[in-house]
C-alpha cells in the first residue's frame, strides 16, 4: 500500500474507512470495477469525488446530469466550477477545515448551500461529505441531492402559512369591530325593551307580557353571545409576547375565582405537581378557568364533584390533562364541541353560551399544542392539552 504519512496518521485518529490487503480502495478500482461503478451509478444522489488539490477524480451520471455536463466531462475539472460565484470565498475557508478534520457530516450545517450548472443556473442542494483513504491519498466523497422541488413545496408552504395568519388576523379583528359595534345598538333596544317592560308590564294582555319576556331574554342572550365573540376575537387581536408561565399559578388563580361555584358544588380537586411552561399567562388562564369551571358545571346531580389536573411531560411539550367525574360527552361530539357557539344542551339545562371550548382551542393551537376529549356519556371527562415546555420554546410563536 502507498497510502501518506499523513493519510496514516488521520486514519488512525479517526477511524475512516481505509485501504486494507482484502479491499485495497483506490482511483482505479471506483472507475473501473463494474461492482462499484454500479453502486455508484445505482444512487438517487449525485456522487462527485475529489482528491487534497480539490480535482474532480469522479462524478456519477446523475451529477453529470445534475450539473448539466457530459460523460466525464467534469474529471479534471476543478471542483469549485460546482460552486457558484458569489459562495467560493466562503465555500474554501469551510473546506480547509473538512480537509483537516475529515469524518463523514452533513456539509455547511444551517446553511443554505447552492450548486452552479454549466450554464451557471443555481440550484439548491444538500450535501454530505464522507472521506476516504485510498491508495492514491485522502479523497474527499460528496453526496449531493438536488433539493428544488423540497425547497419550492416548503416555500408554498411558508407562504400558504402566512396567507393563513394574515386572514385570520384579519377575521379576528373583523369580529372584534363588528362585535364591539353592535354592543352600541344592541344596548338601545335593551333599554327601551326594559323600558317597554316597566311600563305597561300587566297593562296591555297577557300575550304581550309573553312577548315582552322573550324580547328580554333574547337580548340578555345577544349581549352574552355578543361579549363572548369579542373575547375569542381578543384572543388573537390582543395577545401577548410568551413568557415563563408557572402553571400551579394559574390552576390556582382560576380556582380563585371560582371559589364560589366550587363551594356550592362542594368540588374536590386533586392536582399533581404543575410544571412551568412558555406562553401567555392571561391566555392560560382562560383556558384552566373553562375547563375547570365546564368540570363543574356539566356535573352529575347527587354526585360530589372531583376534579383532577395532570401534567406529564412528552419530549418537547407536557401534556395536561382536566379529568372530571361529571355527566360526560357522546365521542361522536368530540370535535365539535370545540367550534364557536356549538353547545349540547339547552340554556335552560345549562347555562353557557358554547364558546368556551373555542377559546381553550384558540389557546392552545396558539402556544402550538393541540386540545382533545375523551370520554363517554356517564362516565366523565378528561380534556387534554399540550404545552410548550419552556426549554423547548424557540421564541418565534
Ligand atoms: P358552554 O359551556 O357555554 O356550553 P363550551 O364551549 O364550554 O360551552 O362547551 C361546549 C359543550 O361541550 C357544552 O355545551 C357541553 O355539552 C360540552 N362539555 C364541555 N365541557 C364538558 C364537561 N366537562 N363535561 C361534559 N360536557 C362538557
């Protein structure tokens, strides 16, 4: 074997593939030996070898093709003619150091690399680097995949995302204004409805009182309806940068302020240690209050009402879950319990207006999580969640 002093020495400071007495690798053998040329002519990627004074020694027919040169054209080439223009400054101090530290990686790391074609077109690509000790010295083996189609699809995607954003920022605040703008007329015709009520209450015959109460109830209904879409729209038009939330916090402020329906109830709630995650406080709030006040609400009659709140991490996220023992949920609801104004009973039943599952979607979807159900009519229910966890939050929501 005639392998360097040097190629010897990195060998064995880094394990590469070398050139044995069974498989002497060398130039010869990749061009000729039909076993290897075939394998290499067999890959999706383009495969372009080259040797320490960076001379294209070998190019397969899909980076021919790739490249838009012909059958061994590029042999003898320098390999820079791969690269474009504007990248060869930075591209020669990267490959110093592939040279001087050489193990198989990924190249250009976070970068956005670019290959030159003949015609001097770019394109994108990705590229992995593996070296290899032969006979005739270090050589250097480069992977490349053409990634325009990838690249193309995630840029729709980006743009599809975004489209996405801006018209639900635009819906929200459409809703906030129309739903700010109605309390005004809405708050005129309650008033002289009111109005009509106290005066000629037991004045005019009984179908009008029937009237006059209806005319109340709807508005008292609108006004709800009308303040409960303002809040959902705020969700969005208001919301506030993410910062550390300690959830134990939050459970604890929300069953602060329904203290009183909880008594009544004569609720008992079990909670496991709560952990801190990344998000908007206010929000989350929100959402625990909803959940826990719908955990008291849809209780079953004669049945002490328990709550337990659960958290468990799962790789990036934590999972929270508010299990309840109430009157449970049909699962063909599921999902639909979660639009805006969808509700499964009467108000006389139970008093609401369907959008508190809304919100708590709105919420979630917004730290990025997700929000579902499960459970079967008399037999309780468990609402889970998920959460950022706050090493894992990379601040771009
Ligand atoms: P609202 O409470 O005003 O009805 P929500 O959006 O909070 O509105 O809930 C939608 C529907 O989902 C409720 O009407 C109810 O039928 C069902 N639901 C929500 N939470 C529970 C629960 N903990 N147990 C049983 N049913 C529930």
């Amino acid at each position: 074997m005639t392998t360097g002093k040097q190629d010897n020495h990195e060998r064995h400071q880094h394990s590469l593939p070398s050139a044995d007495s069974t498989f002497e690798v060398s130039l010869k053998r990749f061009r000729n030996d039909s076993l290897v040329r075939t394998l290499l002519e067999s890959l999706a990627e383009g495969v372009v070898i080259i040797d320490r004074s960076r001379t294209i020694v070998l190019a397969n027919a899909q980076a021919e093709k790739m490249f838009g040169y012909e059958s061994n054209e590029l042999i003898g080439k320098p390999h820079v003619v791969l690269v474009p223009e504007h990248f060869r400054t930075r591209h020669q101090e990267h490959e110093a150091g592939y040279f001087n530290e050489p193990k198989i990686r990924p190249m250009g790391l976070n970068l956005e690399l670019s290959g030159a074609r003949k015609d001097g077109t770019e394109f994108p690509v990705e590229i992995s680097l593996s070296f290899i000790h032969s006979v005739d010295g270090l050589l250097v083996m480069a992977f490349i995949s053409d990634i325009s189609v990838r690249k193309r699809a995630e840029e729709g995607m980006k743009a599809a995302n975004a489209e996405l954003a801006r018209s639900n920022k635009e819906l929200d605040l459409f809703a906030s204004v129309v739903s700010h703008d109605l309390q005004e007329p809405l708050k005129t015709i309650t008033s002289y409805t009111e109005l009509l009520a106290l005066k000629y209450r037991e004045r005019l015959d009984q179908q009008a009182d029937i009237y006059m109460k209806f005319m109340l109830e709807s508005t008292e209904h609108m006004k709800v309806m009308i303040t409960d879409l303002l809040t959902y729209s705020r969700l969005g038009t208001r919301a506030k940068p993410f910062g550390p939330v300690l959830m134990g916090g939050v459970v604890d402020l929300a069953l602060e302020s329904l203290t009183q329906s909880l008594q009544e109830a004569g609720a008992e709630i079990e909670r496991e240690e709560l952990p801190e995650v990344a998000g908007d406080q206010m929000q989350l709030l929100q959402l625990i209050q909803n959940l826990i006040g719908n955990a008291i609400k849809f209780r079953k009659k004669e049945t002490p009402v328990r709550i337990r709140i659960s958290a468990q991490r799962q790789g990036n996220d934590w999972l929270f879950g508010v299990h309840d023992n109430g009157i449970g949920i049909a699962p063909r609801f599921s999902i639909e319990i979660f639009d805006v104004f969808r509700r499964l009973h009467t108000r006389q039943e139970y008093q609401g207006s369907g959008i508190g599952l809304a919100i708590c979607r709105k919420v979630v979807e917004r730290h990025g999580g997700r929000i579902w159900v499960e459970s079967a009519p008399g037999e309780g229910s468990s609402f889970f969640f998920s959460l950022p966890a706050i090493g894992a939050y990379d601040g771009t929501r």
